[in-house]
C-alpha cells in the first residue's frame, strides 16, 4: 500500500471554506487520485451551503498529492494528521 502526503498550496481558496481539515495530512492509498478521494471524503463539512462545491483535497491547483516511500504504517483508506491522530474518528 503506498501512503501519500496532502499539503495545501493555495489555503486561500474558496472551497477550503467546506473541509474540516485544512493542513496536511497522510493516506494509504493505491493511487494519488485514490488518496484525494479518501481524503475528500473524510474531510468534507456536512454544512448548508456546502453542496455543489468540490473539495479542496481534489483539486491539484489548491492541494499537493505526493508519494512518501518512508511512510509505511498507514492503512489503506486511513487519513492522518501531522499530530498522528486519525482523521474520521
């Protein structure tokens, strides 16, 4: 399972306004698209007004994705914060 690290690179962008996670995280993912899903999908606010909007952590212009060989222990579909707390739980 490959682990891939998520940094925000444009934090003022409208749609960080619908993602409860706005610093970086690590997924286990097979993919780099795989882990924007799950981190999409772990983060997103279930607030009125957030429908329509795509998530921060899909878009490649506002979020980074790359692969951190070092990092093995993370699960896949696990989303963790930098503190080594799980994201979802």
């Amino acid at each position: 399972m490959n682990v891939y690290r998520l940094d925000p690179i444009d934090p003022g962008h409208p749609s960080w306004r619908h993602s409860m996670e706005k610093d970086t995280v690590w997924a286990g993912a097979p993919t780099a698209q795989d882990a924007r899903n799950f981190v999409a999908a772990k983060t997103k606010l279930a607030a009125p007004g957030a429908a329509g909007f795509e998530s921060p952590w899909l878009d490649a212009a506002v979020t980074s994705c790359v692969w951190e060989p070092s990092m093995t222990h993370i699960s896949a579909g696990t989303v963790v914060r930098a503190d080594g707390s799980i994201v979802g739980n």
